[in-house]
C-alpha cells in the first residue's frame, strides 16, 4: 500500500510552470514514479512541464474515468508501495473532478492524504469578480438545450437572490458565445454577470457587470477559451 497521496494541480492552459505551481510541489512531482490521472498523454505532458528526476516512460500512469470501478482504484493503492501522485486534466484534482472517488477511498485505508498549492479556476474566478465570496455554490455544466437551459438560469437566480449567494458553471468552450447571449436572454438586469476566461494564461480576461450593461457593450470574445461564468442576484 502506498503511504502518501499527492493531490498535485496542474495548468489552466498555456503558460509557464512557474506562474502556476510553486517550485517545493515541481519538487516533489518529479520524484513521483506512479500516478493517476484522467488522461495519459496530458499527464505526461503536465510531467514535461514539472520535469522528471527519471525517464517519463517508467512512470506508471492508472487512467480514471467516471466508470473506473472502485476495485481497480483499490489495486492502484494497494498494489504499489511508496507515494504517488494524482492529477487532474485542468486545475485542482478531486474538485468538479473525478479524482475525488480515489482521495474518498484513500482516506478509508488510511493513507496520508497531502493537497498542493495551485489554481482553482473557481476560486480565482470568485477572488477576481467581486461577488460574495462567503455564500457560493458551483454546479458544473448548464444543460444543453436552450429552454432548459434558460429555465435553469432562472432558478439558480431565485435562489441566488434568496440566499445572496453566488452562482458559478462553466460551459464547453466552443458554446460559450451562446451561452453568453442566453444568459443575457434569461437574467434580470441587475443581476451581476462577471466573465473570467482563460484565468492564468496570456488571454486572460475578468469583468463583472450587470446584465444591463454586458447588453450595452460588444460581446467579449469567449470562442473556444475554457471560461467560468458566475452571477449574482
């Protein structure tokens, strides 16, 4: 059984390592000789970047999915001695992530769990906005369709206006635009929108406004950058 879980973050998007993981958490990601993460090739991409003490090619990398069973995820923490590391594909592992199913169960056999410092899109895009950083809640993806969508938005704003409590989702990237302009379809125009694309990179955009005055002005370009949407009522 391993002894240590590291929770190690990784990028947003494209920038340099240093912007994004402190140099003690590089340290230690480059010692590791065992990791889980969503997605192999970016994991060995996100190795690239911290640096290896040996070759990427004898580092074992598990692949998590939502359909990972818990047994496979058991042998991967039984299985193998020392410590390892667990990675998510964008930001903080185990938050809006699968990775969470792993730390659960390596908590159940006792093993030592250890987050590292890195970004949050959803923490940095609530620092960054101005709205209430005390009272939030962060649901993931809107549904698809336009009418369900709209109806959800409105929910979220009662309760937002009920609770005085800030909203965050996100979309897929190449929907954004669309999302954008349903959001000003469906939210009342007071109701602070605040836009944060592409947090940590060189594109990096925030601007919060009321839904009045994002009608007001030209559309912000949000094609195809992962971008975290949030309002308050």
């Amino acid at each position: 059984m391993i002894d240590v879980l590291h929770l190690l973050p990784v990028s947003l998007g494209a920038a340099p390592v240093e912007r994004w993981l402190p140099a003690e958490a590089r340290q230690r990601a480059s010692t590791l000789k065992t990791y889980i993460a969503e997605n192999a090739k970016t994991a060995r991409a996100y190795l690239k970047q911290t640096g290896t003490e040996g070759a990427i090619q004898d580092i074992t990398i598990h692949t998590l999915s939502a359909k990972t069973s818990e047994s496979d995820m058991r042998r991967w923490l039984t299985e193998t001695s020392g410590e390892m590391g667990l990675v998510s594909e964008a930001g903080c592992p185990a938050v809006a992530d699968p990775g969470a199913r792993v730390v659960q169960l390596a908590h159940q056999l006792g093993i030592r769990v250890v987050p590292w410092v890195g970004p949050s899109s959803i923490l940095l895009g609530l620092m960054a906005s101005g709205l209430d950083g005390q009272r939030f809640t962060f649901h993931g993806y809107v549904p698809i369709a336009p009418a369900e969508r709209s109806k959800q938005l409105k929910t979220w704003e009662q309760l937002s206006a009920r609770h005085n409590q800030t909203q965050l989702f996100i979309e897929t990237p190449y929907r954004n635009m669309a999302m954008f302009a349903t959001l000003q379809e469906s939210l009342n125009p007071g109701t602070r929108l605040c836009i944060a694309r592409a947090l940590t990179t060189s594109d990096e955009w925030v601007q919060t406004d009321t839904i009045a005055a994002w009608k007001k002005r030209p559309a912000p370009d949000l094609d195809k950058y992962p971008t975290l949407f949030l309002f308050l009522a």
